[in-house]
C-alpha cells in the first residue's frame, strides 16, 4: 500500500460552484413610500374627484330640467327656457325645486355614501355658544351683502365695454303659491343643498390638507360653479366668510342660517318692490341693507373683543409638506377642475353675449 506523507483528507479538495438560497427567514426590505408623493397623490385625487362632482351637479340639474321640461311638453305644457311660456308659475317652479334637490344633492350623497364618511364629519354640528352664533351669523349676513359691491362693480366695468353686466332672471312670479315656491327655490333650497355640498362634503375632504387651503379651494369651486363672471365674485367672498366660520365654529347650520338670510333678503326685497315699486319701498330696502351690514360691522367688533380666537390658526394643525402656492397648483393642474374651469369659461362667454 503506497504511503502518503500526508492524509488524503488534507489535501486540496476541488471547488464547485454552488447554488445560492436564501434563508427562509431572509425577508426583503421593504422600502416606504415617500409621504411626500402620498400627500401629492391624494390631495390630486381628492381636488380631481371634487371638481368632478360640481360639474356633475351642474349637468346632473341640466339634464333633469331638459328631461322634465320634454315630459311635461307631453301632457301639453312647452318647453320653457328663460320665461313661463305658456306654464303655470306654480309648475315652473316646482320643476325648479325638483332639478335642484335632485340634481345637485345626488351626486355629493352617493359619494358620500360610497365614500363612507361620518355623518359628523360632513354635518358637524359643534355646540356653539348662543351668543357666539348670533355675531358669527350677523357677521357673515353683513359680509355677504357688503360682497355686492365688488360684484356690482364687476357688473358696471363689464357694461362700459359694451357686454352684458345683467344676470340673468327668472320671471317673477304673481300669485301666492307661486311666490312661496319662488322663495322656496331661491332662499331655502340652495342654502341647504349648497352648504351640504361644499362647506359640508368638499371643505371636510380638502380640511386635511390645511384649513386655510380647504376654504380657499371650496369658495374657488363655488365661484366657478355659479357659471359667470358677477356672481364669480360674489360667491367667492361669501364661500370664503362661510368657509371659516365653519371651521372657526364646527358648525354648518351657522352657514346655512347665513345663506338663507342672505338670499331670502334678496328675494324679499324683489317681490316687495314688485308688489309696491314706490320709492318709499326703495328707501326702506336701503335702510335695511345698510342696517344689516352696520350690524355685521358691530359683531365684528364683538367677536374681536370676546373671541379672538376666531381670527387665530387652529392651535394644533399639522404642518404641510409642501408651500400654499405648490398645494393650490395641485387643485387646479387636474383634469376635473380643469373641464370646470372651461365650463366656467363657456358659460361666461354665452352670458357676456346674451
């Protein structure tokens, strides 16, 4: 037997590849999103699907006056556009109390419901002191009508260069029923469906985003739903007094209350003047809205002098990511807000032309 002067096991031994397995422990890592383009990606989304229902509002109570004008025509009433033409007042604007419950209210309803937000969340119904909600409604009942001077403004520039600065009106009505359900139309319905839709779902979905960005984004959406240049701007001051005292309060049916008072003034003041157009009646009208705005200066006094706060940043709100101008950009660089914007445009022209 050949010796060796070392054993076998100790020499070189050949090396072979080897497959590589990974420990059934081993886990990837797993790397996080980074929160910035979360908070960009939501906040595009939510500004997109928004802008979406306002305009689906605005066609949904299009259609529906179409599609009920087209079946009344069936049982002998025409079709109106702009005047009674032939329908009795009290059908004209049942019809248009209809529309607008229906199509308006649905679309923020069904998204609510698919969404799955809290009731509270998008009625929020805060206890507000009695006294603290008389001046936030003085308040904001003075600002609304104080809005009507830049509006009125925008209404006179338009008409030096030869456009139309006249909105356009629904015929007055002349009998009882017809009166109550022209008031109806104007200084309760809208107040209700309005404030549900944008101080109720839009401003408790962009709220995340930072409260001073949620009131301006929600009085812009409500300014472009209006469709023209004069009530552009009058809603956007109104959405922005609404706006905060939502926030600074809890309390939509503060709002509400504001909004009513405000179009429930307008149409009063119209029926009476129709009724009895003397200038006694011009000069009460006057008083009135004048008393109403000195009345929002006094509460504004008040709520300076008893509650301060107000006027202050909600303690406590979370710093944003990104700057107010960067989070404006995303509300409008979608394509929801996008086609509201050239409906906006649309009807403005149509409305300058008429």
């Amino acid at each position: 037997m050949a010796q060796y002067p070392y054993p076998p096991s100790s020499y070189p031994q050949p090396q072979y590849p080897q497959p590589q397995y990974a420990p059934a422990y081993a886990v990837r890592p797993v790397i996080p999103p980074d929160p910035k383009k979360v908070y960009s990606k939501s906040i595009r989304k939510d500004s997109n699907r928004l802008s979406w229902m306002v305009l689906a509002g605005i066609f949904g109570m299009s259609f529906l006056y179409l599609f009920l004008s087209f079946a009344l025509g069936i049982f002998g009433y025409p079709h109106i556009y702009g005047d009674f033409s032939g329908m009795s007042e009290e059908v004209y604007y049942a019809l248009s109390c209809f529309y607008y419950v229906v199509g308006m209210f649905l679309p923020f309803l069904l998204m609510t419901l698919v969404s799955k937000i809290s009731v509270n969340e998008l009625i929020p119904v805060r206890k507000t002191g009695f006294f603290y909600a008389v001046l936030c409604i003085l308040f904001g009942v003075g600002v609304c009508l104080a809005a009507n001077y830049p509006s009125n403004l925008v209404s006179y520039l338009l008409e030096e260069v030869g456009l139309s600065g006249e909105l356009p009106q629904s015929p007055l009505p002349k009998g009882i029923v017809g009166s109550i359900l022209y008031f109806v139309n104007i200084a309760i319905i809208p107040p209700f469906v309005e404030e549900f839709a944008f101080r109720g779902v839009i401003l408790s979905r962009l709220r995340k985003y930072g409260n001073g960005f949620a009131v301006l984004a929600t009085s812009i959406l409500f300014a472009l739903f209006h469709g023209n240049l004069i009530q552009l701007v009058f809603a956007f001051c109104c959405g922005m007094i609404f706006g905060w005292i939502v926030v600074k309060t809890g309390n939509l049916f503060l709002t509400i209350i504001i909004h009513a008072i405000n179009n429930g003034f307008s149409v009063a003041t119209e029926l009476w003047y129709e009724a009895s157009p003397t200038d006694q009646t011009d000069l009460l009208q006057t008083i009135l809205f004048f008393g109403l705005i000195a009345l929002g200066a006094l509460a504004l006094f008040f709520l300076i002098l008893r509650h301060r706060e107000f006027f202050k940043k909600t303690p406590g709100a979370v710093r944003p990511p990104y700057s107010f101008g960067r989070r404006l950009a995303m509300l409008v660089l979608n394509p929801g807000f996008i086609a509201l914007f050239v409906y906006f445009v649309f009807t403005t022209i149509e409305f300058l032309l008429m």
